[in-house]
C-alpha cells in the first residue's frame, strides 16, 4: 500500500495551506480559551511561589505579564485569526524563557554566579522595558503590514509535486547535510558562510520529511530513518558543537513543524524540551572547557558525543551537581533581562548610546566574502562584553551574545525599544506571508518553517540573524529549483515509459 500511495506522486499546493490555515473543530472554542488562560494562571502561582530570589512586586508583576502574553499569539493562531505557521507562539515562548522565566527561578539577578547583583531599580526597568518591547512587536506582527504590503508582495510557489522525487531529495538533504556540517571546518574563511548554510541542509530535509510523515505520504522504513536517526543525529550534531542551541533548534523546526500541519501545539513535546535546556545549558561549560581548544579539541565526532553524554549523566544521574544549582546555572545563561539591566545602567551614564553602530554590519551581509574579502566582521560579542565589562580586556577569547533587544536601547535607548520592536514584528510577519498564503506548496511550507526558525534566535546581534535570511531564503529557491528540475526529468522519463509501466506510477 505504502508503495502504491508513494507512486501516486501529485498531491496539490492547496492542499496544505487548507492544513496550515484550517482550524481544527472545536480549538476555538470557549472551554479551549478557558484551559489555556487556566494553565497559564497555575504556572504563574506556582512560579510566584517557588521564586527563590524574592522579586519585588513590579518585578513579578512584569514577569508574569510577559509569560501570561504566551496566550494571545496561541489564542490568536488557534482560533484561526492568524492563519500562518505558528511563528509567533514560538518566538513569544522563547521571548519568555530570556526575559520573564529566570525571574522566577534565580536566587540572585547577575550577569555571572560570582559577580555582584545588578540593582533592582536597573532590573525593574528591564522587565518594564522588555514588556513594552514585545506588545511593540505584537503590534507590528499583527498591525495593518499584511493589508498595507499585501498588494506589492511576492509570493513563493513552491509547489512539489512527484512524491518519489521529494522524498529522494528530502532524504538525500537530510543525510548528506550531516556530512556538510563537519566539511565547514575544512573549509577557506572566505566560505566559510555557504559552508554555514549547507550544514542546513539536514534540517531542510528533515522538515519535508516530517510534513510528509504528518500527512500520511511516508513509509515505515523511511519515517523509522527519520525519527531513529536523522534526526537525532543531526540534534547530537548540534550540541556536539558545544552550543545547546545549535541541537535545540533543530527540534524547535520540527515542533513547529508538527504545529503547522497538525493545527496544535505539541506542549508536551515543549515541556520535555524545557525540562532538557536546563540540563543541557549547565553542560555547555564543562564541554567547552574540553573541546574548545582543551585536550578534546581533535577528538573525533562520536568521541566528543560520548563525552558530552558523559558529563549530562554526571550532573544527572550521578548527582554531581544539586538540582538547585543546574537551575541557577540554566537560568543565569537563559536570563537576559539581566544583561539588559546592566546596559540601562551604563548607558548613557558611562557608555554612550552606540547610534547603530552594532546595526552596521547588516547592511554587508547579503555579500559573500569571497565577493568582499574586506566586508566589516561581526564582532559584536566581542566589543559588546569588553565595553561593559562584562569580560575583562585581557579576555579576547571570550564572546558574549548581544540580544537584540538590548541592542536596540543600547543604539538608541527606549525610543529604540519602542520603534524597533514594532518595525522587528512587521519584518517576521511580511516574511511569514511570502511563504504562506494561498497555492504555497510543501516547498513554501517548508521554506517558512526553516526561515522563521531561524529568526527564533533572538538572543544573538540582528546582523547575525536577519543578516541571514536573505541567504536562508536562497537556500530555499535553490532546492526548489533542484526539485522541479528533477520532477521535470521524472515526468519526461515517465512519458517514454511503456504504457503498462506508466500505469504502475501514476
């Protein structure tokens, strides 16, 4: 059966917009509202509860409001109001977990365990601020933008058609990018950009395969390939890599993935992924110490998984490290409404506002270096945490991420805040309707889960992530090409083909 459906090759573009923009029966209703606005009041009691570090009353009152704002982007895509992929209820999770969460877990509110509280007054303010921030982007991701730009809008059809063709190249992908990710190492500095993006590869192939396993049109063996093995591969990948988010993303696509098609949140699937960022996150450092430039450094890949899983055991499992502290330590790398304290408390008594000095470098980004071999480099982890002292000036290996929140008050203070939020909000929605909208195809919903992934990475500089996207979106154009040369072959092999063997694939 699975081999007759698997030659019924065409399946039509409209088909999964119907899945992507269709509500499911009843998700709308009173009861489902009541349920999320319930379960978001017993989580915030429990957090205002358990709160070890004693918040103040504005502090909690603006922590809480940032995690209680999860329910409008979830309310608004399950209703059907906002018929896109679930972007928004993503972005404003992972919003939370960076400026609200950690308020309720940590003892004391610092940038590091051994350096001094920020002062309550600076911290206030950032939780303020970073409210304000996330209404902004609301308002710009749900504003008139789709009314105002829809007319002079491009649209990307991406439609694949032949099911043998998308799962070859989907496989092919998914496979062959695991491979891609290590030749980045060997590759010149001038490439080493392209090289970045075809280790994407694997996640662009993955993503087409789990659509196609949510809709019915996989086999056995191929969806046990894929969840047996690529993609945990390709998640080990990512964290052998020494960043817990290089792997976390990974299931980050494929939830949201399984979002879009399914029309629901996989909660528990986000729950469990919670749970594991506060194991992985303490195991970073330890990893790092090892393999970055430590005696691990030329140690193959499966030996540097062996030894991550080692140390995620040791501080598990073995109890070398007291469940309170992998929570401090979670929470302290999560937290950046600290980071954002500290900003508004230098600037501009000591450190003058920046006037988009860090914003600068985007406007290079679409150039390769081997185009621009002189292009300015994005050096904002550097500068950023020497400015601030955040690490000492003898310290040049040490990088510090640049939110781009903070980024925004510390180019331009709270007008910054205000207007780049909102201007962030009209970006991230014009981008999903390029993608999504009506005769999409797989390929269009593939493309905005892979791009608006991306865009999730809101704790690093906006060069670094919005200075991507116009290459991730190459990337895109690029396997859809690949695709409909390769559905135009199939279609001119099959129309030579005898006529009983042409019945055997239509």
């Amino acid at each position: 059966m699975a081999e007759r459906f698997e030659s019924a090759a065409p399946y039509h573009g409209d088909d999964w917009y119907a899945l992507v923009s269709v509500t499911r029966p009843g998700s709308a209703s009173l009861g489902k509202f009541l349920k999320l606005v319930g379960s978001i009041a017993v989580g915030l009691i429990a957090l205002n509860l358990y709160a070890p570090g004693a918040p103040t009353i504005l502090e909690r009152a603006f922590a809480s409001a940032i995690l209680a704002s999860i329910a409008l982007p979830v309310w608004l895509w399950m209703s059907g109001a906002d018929p896109t992929i679930p972007f928004m209820p993503f972005l404003t999770l992972v919003f939370a977990y960076y400026y609200a969460l950690p308020v309720f877990l940590l003892k004391k509110f610092a940038i590091e365990l051994f350096k001094p509280p920020i002062p309550e007054y600076y911290i206030t303010l950032a939780l303020g601020y970073s409210l304000v921030g996330l209404y902004c982007m609301f308002a710009g991701y749900y504003g008139p933008a789709k009314w105002l730009f829809g007319p002079i809008l491009p649209r990307f059809n991406l439609q694949w058609r032949d099911l043998r063709v998308v799962k070859t190249i989907a496989l092919i992908l998914g496979f062959g990018g695991l491979f891609a990710s290590h030749a980045v190492d060997y590759m010149p500095e001038n490439l080493a950009q392209v090289g970045a993006f075809a280790a994407d590869l694997s996640m662009v192939g993955i993503c087409t395969l789990v659509a196609l396993h949510l809709t019915g049109k996989l086999d056995r063996i191929t969806a046990a390939f894929l969840w047996g093995f690529l993609i945990p591969i390709r998640i080990a990948i990512g964290l052998g890599s020494g960043s817990a988010a290089s792997g976390l993303i990974v299931g980050i696509a494929v939830a949201m993935t399984f979002a879009a098609v399914r029309r629901s949140i996989p909660w528990k699937t986000i729950a469990l992924g919670t749970l594991a960022l506060f194991i992985l996150r303490p195991a970073e450092a330890p990893y790092r110490v090892a393999t970055w430039g430590g005696r691990l450094q030329d140690a193959s890949a499966i030996e540097k998984a062996r030894v991550f899983g080692d140390i995620v055991y040791r501080i598990t499992l073995a109890g070398a490290v007291p469940p309170q502290a992998l929570i401090d330590m979670a929470g302290m790398r999560l937290a950046q409404f600290t980071v954002f304290g500290e900003v508004i408390a230098d600037t501009p008594a000591m450190v003058p506002f920046w006037d988009g000095e860090s914003l600068y470098p985007i406007l290079f980004k679409p150039i390769p270096r081997f185009v621009m071999p002189d292009k300015p480099e994005e050096k904002s982890g550097s500068w950023f945490g020497h400015r601030y002292g955040l690490i000492t000036a003898e310290n040049i290996t040490t990088s510090i991420n640049l939110p781009q929140l903070v980024e925004l008050y510390g180019n331009f203070g709270v007008i910054g805040v205000i207007v780049g939020m909102f201007i962030f909000g009209l970006i991230f929605r014009l981008l999903i309707e390029i993608y999504v909208h009506p005769g999409m195809g797989l390929g269009a919903l593939v493309g905005g889960v892979y791009v608006s992934s991306r865009l999730l990475d809101i704790g690093s500089a906006t060069s670094l992530t919005l200075g991507a996207i116009p290459w991730s979106m190459l990337l895109i154009a690029l396997i859809h090409l690949i695709v409909q040369l390769a559905e135009i072959d199939t279609m001119s092999f099959d129309s030579r083909a005898p006529a009983n063997a042409r019945a055997r694939t239509i």
